[in-house]
C-alpha cells in the first residue's frame, strides 16, 4: 500500500470522523470540556482532511515493479 492509499482509505475518512465529532462535541449539553475544544477538534480534522486529500499520486516509474529476467 503506498501513500496516497493509505491516504485515501484510512486518513481521509479518519479526518472526516474527527470533525464530526468535534461538530457533536459542540452541539451537545453534557460535558463543557468537549463543548470548550469542540472548535478545536473540528479544526483538527480539516486540517487532517486537507492535508491528506492533497498527497499527489505516485508517479508511474513507482507503481511498476522492476522486471528482473
């Protein structure tokens, strides 16, 4: 698995994750530590998601393996 789908199918729905639960964090009345980072880990989150969904795809030299014979 090399980066760019490690990327996209664990980092990317993971950053998707973390901002829903920092949007839940926010909009729910129990606990005034989550509604006081709430912001915070929604921010976590779409910096996670914007930084992972712009992994450029390898080149076309790194996805052939060498021929040997």
């Amino acid at each position: 698995m090399n980066a760019r789908q490690l990327c996209a199918r664990v980092l990317e729905p993971l950053a998707m994750y973390t901002m829903i639960a920092g949007i839940v964090a926010l909009c729910q009345p129990w606990s005034l530590l989550l509604h006081r980072y709430g912001v915070t880990i929604t921010l976590i989150g779409l910096v996670g998601f914007l930084v992972f969904s712009h992994v450029p795809a390898p080149s076309e030299e790194e996805e052939e393996p060498a021929s040997h014979g």
